[in-house]
C-alpha cells in the first residue's frame, strides 16, 4: 500500500512531534523541580505553543507550523488519541485491588462520601445556573449536569500519592486510607463517566442508558473475576515461551488494545475498557515489575506529554477564560470534596483537623479531570470557557492541597499535644505496603 502521506507532511509531522515533545518535558522537568506535576508544565508547553500565545503574538510561524501542514496535524492527533488510551491503561495499573479488600471499609466512608457530595453540588450547580453559566452546545442540561458531578468527584491518584510520599505519610493510615478511597473514586468516576459519555451520543447507533449501565457493570465484573485468570495465565505463558521484557510488554499493550475495542465497538468508549483492563493487567502477578516499569516510564514520559501539550492547542485558554464561571467551578469543586473527604475521614474515625486534611487531600485533582474535559468538549457536552475552567480548578487544588494538609496536620498535633491525648491509632505507620510506590509517586499523571 502507497502512503497517502507526502514527503513534505512526513517531514511537519516529525517537526510538531520534536517540538511538542520537548517542549512538553522540558517545562515538565522544570515544574517537577518546584515540586508540582509534571503535567502542569506539559499543559502550559500547549498553552504557549498554541492558539492562546503563540498563535496570538506570531500566528504566521505558528499556522506555519501546526495549521498549514493539515494531513500532518491529523497525524499527530491520531497520535494523542493514542496517549489517551495508554495513559487510562496506566492509570488502571495503579489500582490495587489487595489495597482495596484490606482498607475497602475505611476508604468507602471517605470515597462514597467524596463522590456523593461533589456530585450532588455539582450537579445541582449546572441544573439550577445552566442559562447563566453552563451555555454549552447541548440543549438538555441533564448531560452537562451529570458531567459536572461527575467530573468533580475524581481525585487524582498520583498527585495526591506524591504529597503523602513528600511528607513522609505514605504508609501512615492517613496516608494509606487516601490512596485507597482515591482509587475507589477513580472507579466509580470513570463508571459514571462512560454513561455520560453514552447518554451524549444516543444519537448515534449505540447501546441505551440502561443497556449501558448493565454493560459496563458486567464488563467491569467480568475483567476483574474471569477476565484476570485468563490475563495472568497469559502471562504465564508468555513468560514461559517468549522472551521478555518485550513480550510481557507486547502483551500488556496487546490486552490494551482489546478492551479498548471491545468498550468503542459497545458504544461505551474506548477509554474506558482500556482503564479496566490497566486495572486487570496491573493486578497480575505473572506481569513482571521490571517489564511494568518499563511500560509505565515509556507512557508516562512519551505519549502521556503529547497528548498534555496537544490540549493547549486546541483551545484557546486566554480568549475562553471567564472568572467567573472559573470562580464557581472552583468553589463547588471544593466545597462538595472537601466537605465530603471531611465527613468520611470523620465516619472512620479521625479527628476533626485530621478529618479536613482527609478533606483537602482528596480535594487535589489531576490529569483525569483535564482527559474527562477534553473528552466532554469533543462530544459537546461542554464547551471552551467550561473546559478552561476544569483546567484552572485542577491547576488550583493541586497548589493548595499540600500547604493544606501541612496546616491542619499541624492542628491535629498541637490539638493532641495540648489535651495530653494519645494519637498512635492516627499516627503509627500502618503495616501496609505503598500503593504500587514505583508507580504512584510518579508526577506526571
């Protein structure tokens, strides 16, 4: 088969990829020296790459670049999609489901509560201000509601794992039962998005809601009972016949691909079947660590940058950027996670300044509140201002949500220095080994 692509877009694609590329790691690395995620800087590299500064200062050099070359920026969309898939599968292999039976208690209370209450605010602030604020594309204001709650109710895993880790919290209860309530809102955040994302194209050929629920209800039952004895078989037969680490890889990304196929063939999205089977993979335990670390840094340092840095050039963050509609995402992202974390820390038995470190600490969001938005924006759920506004609020609770924990933590200690009560249940390092430490602490998801 001939290519269908020139010489001269094969050589632009080359061009944006570098470009991108690093651009994308370079500010990485340097936000990573300040002590913030990696995916911060990979969205600004967009932000002043794309339509908001470049395109605005010198828009020749940048239509010269990235507007001009059509067939080659096509390309390199098809290549960011890509890090999509692959940064949902990595993000599945971060969820530890022995973590989950051995806290899953504890951790509902503050997850369930997490969930329930950013959900409730959020979708109450879309139905009641749609005409004021939320004027997006779609006419029915159900489908941007329950995008708002949903997502609003995610807590980024990583993000919140690296500040337990600079604190030296990691394996304390506290620190433990946040990783794990985030993993069960991670869960249930990409359950409730799928249905969203459903409801928004019925449409298009595709499932019902309720035939959608059902769906991905038995898919996720089905991966994670049946589904992983095959995987880990696999594995062992890979092991046992092949030779690795490129094969244990070839066939991670392999089962990738598959239930990626088979939740896009279902109606229900790509993404989501690749996020079930990271969590199946990721549990396996013929799936060697090193081989697991070799995939993770490829995807975490190549695909999951362009596709960050892809974001800032599809949107325009100065032009949409409204402060007030930033200002109420914000407050109802913060009050509905904070107040919610707060309760459920409260219901497993931490005192109350201990409780709103709980609540700050499952308030930091991350890259998946950004791939939800963006995902929403192509299927028109929302649209640029709303986009921008998710970006700030990630942005925003991820700066505060150290300093935070710090100063209640504080409180907590002087609180219990001053009564004279014992806080070891609190305090004493909880027999429970890190959540996947190699790839928990990592910044840039």
């Amino acid at each position: 088969m001939v290519s269908k692509l020139p010489s001269d877009q094969v050589l632009s694609f080359l061009v944006i990829v570098s470009i991108l590329l690093i651009s994308a790691r370079g500010l990485g690395e340097l936000f990573r020296k300040f002590r913030q995620p990696a995916v911060m800087g990979e969205l600004f590299a967009g932000i002043i790459l794309g339509p908001s500064l470049l395109g605005t200062y010198a828009p020749d050099l940048f239509n010269s670049i990235f507007v001009k070359p059509t067939q080659s920026y096509v390309a390199f969309d098809g290549l960011s999609r890509m890090g999509i898939i692959f940064l949902l599968f990595v993000a599945g292999m971060e969820v530890d489901l022995n973590n989950l039976k051995k806290r899953g208690k504890a951790a509902a209370k503050i997850s369930i509560s997490s969930v329930l209450f950013p959900f409730t605010i959020g979708f109450g602030a879309v139905w009641f201000f749609y005409d004021s604020f939320f004027s997006a594309a779609s006419d029915d204001k159900l489908v941007p509601a329950m995008f708002i709650g949903t997502a609003l109710c995610i807590t980024a895993l990583s993000v919140a794992a690296k500040i337990l880790m600079d604190m030296d919290l990691i394996k304390t209860r506290f620190g433990n039962l946040i990783l794990t309530a985030a993993m069960i809102n991670d869960f249930i955040g990409w359950m409730m998005f799928s249905i969203v994302i459903n409801m928004a194209n019925l449409e298009q050929e595709g499932l019902g809601i309720w035939q959608t629920v059902i769906a991905v209800i038995a898919f996720a039952v089905l991966l994670l009972s049946v589904g992983r004895i095959f995987i880990d078989r696999g594995f062992t037969l890979v092991n046992e016949h092949l030779s690795n680490p490129g094969s244990n890889i070839t066939f991670a990304i392999a089962m990738c691909f598959l239930g990626a196929i088979f939740t896009e063939w279902t109606g229900i999205h790509a993404i989501f079947g690749a996020f079930l089977m990271g969590v199946a993979v990721g549990s396996s335990k013929n799936f060697a660590p090193h081989s697991k670390e070799i995939l993770y840094q490829f995807i975490t340092n190549i695909f999951a940058p362009l596709f960050f840095v892809s974001i800032g050039l599809r949107v325009n963050f100065i032009s949409n950027f409204d402060w007030k509609i930033c200002f109420l995402i914000f407050s109802i992202a913060s009050v509905g996670k904070i107040l919610g974390g707060t309760l459920g820390a409260k219901a497993s038995g931490f005192k109350i300044n201990k409780a709103l470190a709980v609540g700050f600490g499952m308030n930091a969001r991350g890259s998946m509140e950004i791939v939800l938005g963006l995902l929403a924006l192509q299927a028109k759920i929302i649209d640029e201002k709303i986009f921008v506004a998710l970006v700030v609020m990630t942005i925003v609770t991820v700066l505060i949500a150290g300093p935070a924990i710090k100063y209640f933590l504080k409180r907590h200690d002087q609180a219990i220095n001053s009564s004279g009560e014992s806080s070891v249940e609190i305090e004493e390092p909880a027999n429970i080994p890190a959540i996947n430490p190699a790839a928990a602490i990592q910044e840039g998801l």
